[in-house]
C-alpha cells in the first residue's frame, strides 16, 4: 500500500472534520501500549453505485474487538453503519478501503486504561490491489523465521492494533529478503497465516484452509470464499495445515480484504504448479470479483449500498 491518498472529510467522534483535524493526542493510551482495535473494509463501484462489502460482519467484528479489550465503543451499529456510508457519499468514494478505528484516548498512563475517553473514527479512501498480483501473476511469499503470537498472550479473534507488530516485523523481514509477503507458522511449527491475510492451499481439487486452533484471524474474506466454493461445487475442508504442504501444493492463495483474492506463485523459491494462477483459484477469484461488483443477485446480501449514484457525483 503506498502512502494514504486524502480523501475530503474523516468521521471522527460522531461528526464529520477536514481530514487534517482528525488528529488524537501524543498522550493516547493507544498510542503507548497498542490498546485499540480497528478494522478494514472495501468498498466497490457496481452498477447500482458504490457497495460496501460485508459491513455487517466487519462492524460485528469491530464491536466484538472493542469488547474483548473492554472498550464499551460510544456509538450503535446502527450510527457506525450510517457513519461508513455517508463516508463514503461524502468523499465520492468507489473502489475504496475504509478503516474504522477505536482508541483509548489521552487521559492516563497506567495500564488500566480507566477513565480514558474512546475515540472512534472512520476513514475511507481509494485503494485497488494491495499486493503487485497481476491477474496473470501471484506473489512470492516466504515462511517466516518470526512465529505467530501464541493465541494464549494475544487473542487472535480481535483486530486490535498491537497485535499488529507481530505482522510488521514479518512484513520487514520478508521484504528485506526480496519477497512479497510472510506467512508466519504457530509456535508449535503448523502454518497460521500470512502477516495480513489467511491462506488456502488446493489439492487434488479441495480447498483447504486453517481455522482459530491455528492462531489466524477469522477473516470475513475467508468465510465468503469457503461460501463461494461451496456454491461453485468445489469441495473444502478445514483442517491444520503443515509447512511442508505449502511447497508441495497444487495452489496456494491468499484471502482478506485488502489482498481479496491474491495467488501465490512462489514459496521462498519453490514455484508453486507452473507458477501461474491455477485454475481453482481463479474460478474463485473470478467469482469473488464479479460478487463484490454486484454480478450476482445471489450474493447481494454481501452488499450494503451507499446510495445510487445519479448524474455526475449526485447521490440519491
Ligand atoms: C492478520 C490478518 N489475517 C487475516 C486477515 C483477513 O481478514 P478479512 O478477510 O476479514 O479482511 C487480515 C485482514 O484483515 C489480517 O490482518
């Protein structure tokens, strides 16, 4: 992701402000300790305008973060829905990641962030691929010599924004060494995910993917594809996965919201089939893109529209 385009407004604690006004103290506890959670959502140009992809799951998530680190967040789901879509009227947003964050603000510094006042915000802006895939290409990952946080010490279920450094160094080590992206593997050894998405391994035709024993991040990505290759009859299965499949397998993809659908075309040199997108991922990924732009009726509960788009920049 290269640096962060401006978009007009941010929602920041109820209102709307110029995106150079929603700044937080240097004294927010979050700030020290990595306290808050966050999420990250896409948005997609369809034919009846733009459409955010699953914001009920993703805004389920959110609460469910903020509850795990006891955050009691200051708005409804129901004024944070509304928040995200009249964001996204505002700014003119269509193929489009948006970042609703919540943290402990400035107040004290003990651990016990008591007292703290929570600020949540909501930014959007246009983003395309996350990861160079082209759509003939997929990335070159290696298997990180930095392992996963032990779920015990950190709660994986949450999208909390310390946790993240586990993903960074990852991130830094991975590049550093001329790949794309890290997978990282549990500390008992057994693959867990990528720094910032899960993983799916095809073989002989199933579609295998990990789940929470593996320390992942139940990703909403992941469930719509488990769903998606479900209806297109092709078989899955949730199981732990070892290191040395990942070399050995037929296909390997990534899935979360900023990657989408991204396959995988190498494992620290080990060129994965003949090192293009094989044809079960690109059944998904075909799928999973015509999905988010509205191509399938089916799928429309997936999609939460922003208002249709009449004329040139007029929402309805
Ligand atoms: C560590 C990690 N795993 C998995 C995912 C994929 O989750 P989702 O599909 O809900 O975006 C993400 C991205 O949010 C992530 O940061």
């Amino acid at each position: 992701m290269a640096a962060i385009p401006k978009t007009d407004t941010i929602w920041f604690n109820g209102s709307f402000v110029p995106w150079d006004e929603a700044r937080v103290h240097v004294l927010a506890h979050t700030l020290h300790y990595g306290t808050g959670v966050f999420e990250g959502i896409r948005s997609y140009l369809t034919d009846r305008g733009t459409a955010v992809f699953r914001l009920d799951a993703h805004l389920e998530r959110f609460f469910r973060s903020a509850a795990i680190y006891d955050m009691p967040l200051p708005y409804s789901r129901e004024q944070l829905t509304e928040a995200t879509l009249e964001l996204v009227r505002r700014n003119g947003l269509e193929n489009a990641y948006i970042r609703p964050v919540a943290i402990f603000d400035a107040h004290t510094l003990q651990l016990l962030p008591e007292g703290a006042p929570i600020t949540v915000a909501i930014a959007g802006w246009p983003m395309g691929a996350y990861l160079p895939a082209e759509s003939n290409r997929g990335v070159r990952v290696t298997v990180s010599p930095i392992r996963r946080f032990n779920a015990s010490a950190i709660p994986p279920a949450a999208k909390s924004c310390g946790q993240y450094v586990n993903s960074v160094r990852a991130t830094q080590d991975a590049v550093r060494r001329g790949f794309h992206e890290a997978v990282l593997l549990t500390d008992t050894g057994v693959v867990s995910e990528g720094a910032g998405e899960n993983l799916f391994v095809v073989k002989n035709g199933v579609v295998i993917t990990n789940d929470a024993d593996a320390a992942i991040l139940m990703g909403i990505t992941r469930e719509s594809i488990l769903q998606i290759a479900h209806d297109l009859g092709i078989p899955t299965k949730i199981r732990t996965i070892r290191p040395e499949e990942l070399p050995q397998a037929d296909e390997l993809f990534f899935t979360g919201t900023a990657v989408e659908v991204t396959p995988i075309e190498e494992v620290d040199g080990t060129v994965i089939g003949d090192g293009r997108p094989g044809p079960i991922t690109t059944r998904i990924r075909t799928r999973f893109f015509e999905i988010v732009r509205g191509l399938h009726a089916d799928y429309s509960h997936w999609l939460v529209f922003a208002g249709e788009k009449v004329g040139s920049g007029v929402w309805a």
